[in-house]
C-alpha cells in the first residue's frame, strides 16, 4: 500500500534551517510528483512546491522562494523539504504529498511539527 | 494571491444535505477543471474527498458529489452523517501559482 512517513518533529531557533524528510513506499517513486504543504496550529492549508522525483525538476510558491528547496534521493525513494531563515511564523505542521493528476494530492504524510523559537 | 473563499462554517442535521462552495477568480476556480476537495479530521492528515471538479477516487462514498459553475465549485454531502464532521479545503489549480486553497469550512453535523 501507499505511505508516506515523515521524520519527527523539530524544535528550531529563529534564522535556523529545518530539513523534513518523507519517505516513500508502495509505488513508482518516480512517477509521481510530491508536493509540499504546511498548515499553522488553527489554520488552512497552505501549498508550499513541488518536484519531480524523476527529474529533481521543482516549482516554489513565490512566498518561499529563495528560502526553500526540494530534493531528493531516489536510491532510498526518499523527499526532502529544507526551509531556511525560520521565524516564528513558520511554526506549523508540514505534510508531503503524493500529486496525483494535475493538482490534486491522493496519499499525504502523517505530518511533521516544526516549531520555531527562541 | 489570496486563498480561494469558502464560508467559515456550515452546519446541518443527519440525513440532510450541504453543500459547501469555493469561490475563486477566471484565473484558477473558472480557469481550469482542476478544483479538488479535501476532509480534514482533527490531528489528521487531509483526506482527497473528490479531484478534477467531479470525480471521486476509489473508496469515497458517492454521498459526496463536486460541481462548478463560473468561478465557484461547490462540494455537495448527502445523507449527512455524525462522522462527517470535520474541516474541509478545495484547491485549485492556478496559473500564476500551480496550486491555491481555500480556507477552509468547518462542518458540524447538528
């Protein structure tokens, strides 16, 4: 079956970097492309990017970019999300997706807490 | 660019139907047939309710159904039941920033 299981929780200080990784399993890694997304405590979801687990080809929302970057490691069929420069504001829950046709998510993480603080 | 508009909250009785819009501009919600709709249970991950505007992905009740008209999707539940209490998004597909949502709508069954 389809899965998806994040790394835990991180504990970060303000201007620090978080990477969150999101093992796949169950299907073609490279077929499809995984999304990332992050919900603060309390509020809607947000759309962070995209890649390509083919092609390491990537696409940030604009409210990211230069302080995210999407990666990966095919030979463990793995996702990664690094965030950079961390404020308080990005505390929040980041999930990774499975995109599943033009702009859907059908198999989603079980989340990962970032939590940024003095 | 802003999240697509649903209502902050909705509510109805078991056995009733809702239906819950998303509203959003030519440029993603009446663009494009790429509308999906999420259920989100409490400490849970989102759940892919229905995708592509109207389809439903394998293993979710057709008492949920999706529909768009102009520039607003609406995701209709029928025969509403206790356990579909929960948060709900819609996203979009847009052309400025490949995927939007919306806020989000509480659902509570009366």
């Amino acid at each position: 079956q389809v899965q998806l299981v994040q790394s835990g929780a991180e504990v970060k200080k303000p201007g620090a970097s978080v990477r969150v990784s999101c093992k796949a399993s169950g299907y073609t890694f490279t077929s499809y492309n995984i999304n990332w997304v992050r919900q603060a405590t309390g509020q809607g979801l947000e759309w962070m990017g995209w890649m390509n687990p083919n092609s390491g080809d990537t696409g940030y929302a604009q409210k990211f970019q230069g302080r995210v970057t999407m990666t990966r490691d095919t030979s463990i069929t793995t996702a990664y999300m690094e965030l950079r420069s961390l404020r308080s504001e990005d505390t929040a829950v980041y999930y990774c997706a499975r995109n599943f046709g033009v702009a859907a998510n059908d198999y989603w993480g079980q989340g990962t807490l970032v939590t940024v603080s003095s | 660019q802003s999240a697509l508009t649903q209502p902050a909250s909705v509510s109805g009785s078991p056995g009733q139907s809702i239906t819950i819009s998303c509203t959003g501009t030519s440029s993603d919600v009446g663009g494009y047939n790429y509308v999906s709709w999420y259920q989100q249970c409490p400490g849970k991950a989102p759940k892919l309710m229905i995708y592509d505007v109207t389809k439903r992905p394998s293993g979710v009740f057709n008492r949920f159904s999706g529909s768009k008209s102009g520039n607003t999707a609406s995701l209709t539940i029928s025969g509403l039941q206790a356990e579909d209490e929960a948060d709900y998004y819609c996203s979009s597909y847009t052309s400025s920033t490949h995927v939007l949502f919306g806020g989000g709508t509480k659902l509570t069954v009366l």
